[in-house]
C-alpha cells in the first residue's frame, strides 16, 4: 500500500486478539477506550457491518466537542475494521471536517495482538492537518487505553 497521505501506528497489545476485538466489537465498551480521557465519548451509532453507520461524539472537560459521523467500510470479526469519514450509514455522501478512511487490523503476535492503525488522507493537507492535531499523541493513548480495558475483560 502506498505510504502518500497515509499516517500509521503498529503496537504490540499485551492482549489476546479476542478481547481486543470484544472492546473494540460491542458500543458500549468502546466508549469507555475509545478518545483520549478525560474527554468523553457517547455512541450516537454502531452498526457493525459494511455499510453500518459508525458515529462517535466526544466532549472534552472544557466543553470542547468533536462530531464524528462516519461508515463501516469493511468488518472482517477479530482481523480488521475499515471506516471512513467520507460517508454516513447506507453509503450516503458525508462532508466530513476531516477527511479520512482507517484501516485497524488484528494479528496474534506471541502472546498478544498487533494492532496496526493506518489512516489515509485526501491529500497531503488534510494528512499534515491530521499529524498537527496529534495523532500520534492521540491514537496512541487511545491504543493504550484500549489495551488497560481489554486485560481487564
């Protein structure tokens, strides 16, 4: 896959596949991992499937707000999950703030679970507009806390 736009994350979970694919697989545990706390996040849609409505609303402690409606684009169970930003539930045209599509795969490594995150951009802008907001900062807290909610699963 071409490295143009694209910004990624590859850790080692200390996590069997399967609990990390429970609290990623069931709305009301991925809330509890899902944005860097103590932002909050209320699950306004969570429909599993290729074509599913995927839609995320955090509140931060000083009354910041991120609306983040999206789409399943693809549901593989305990290997790989693929949104975007781009469109809404049924397929239907979205004009996202930020425009992106991500591709999160599980593997069994040893003990645990690679977990790679990897999100393509539009263009070079929204890719720069992504990595300055803190992704890497913030995708990896939100892995880290992922990974402290599934080992206590």
């Amino acid at each position: 896959m071409s490295e143009e736009n694209a910004l990624e994350i590859s850790r080692l979970l200390a996590v069997p596949r399967a609990r990390v694919w429970q609290a990623w697989a069931d709305p009301k545990l991925l809330a509890q991992w899902w944005c860097p706390k103590p932002w909050t996040t209320e699950v306004r849609a969570f429909d599993l499937r290729a074509g599913g409505d995927f839609y995320t609303f955090m509140r931060g402690p000083d009354g910041g707000e991120s609306d983040n409606p999206g789409c399943f684009l693809e549901v593989v169970p305990q290997e790989r999950i693929v949104f975007t930003t781009m469109l809404t539930g049924a397929w239907r045209p979205a004009t996202p703030w930020l425009a992106m599509t991500a591709i999160v795969t599980l593997a069994d490594e040893g003990d645990g679970t690679r977990y790679v995150a990897r999100v393509l951009h539009r263009d070079e802008a929204d890719q720069k507009k992504h990595e300055e907001m803190g992704f890497f900062d913030g995708w990896n807290t939100c892995i880290t806390q992922l990974e402290d909610f599934a080992r206590g699963l």
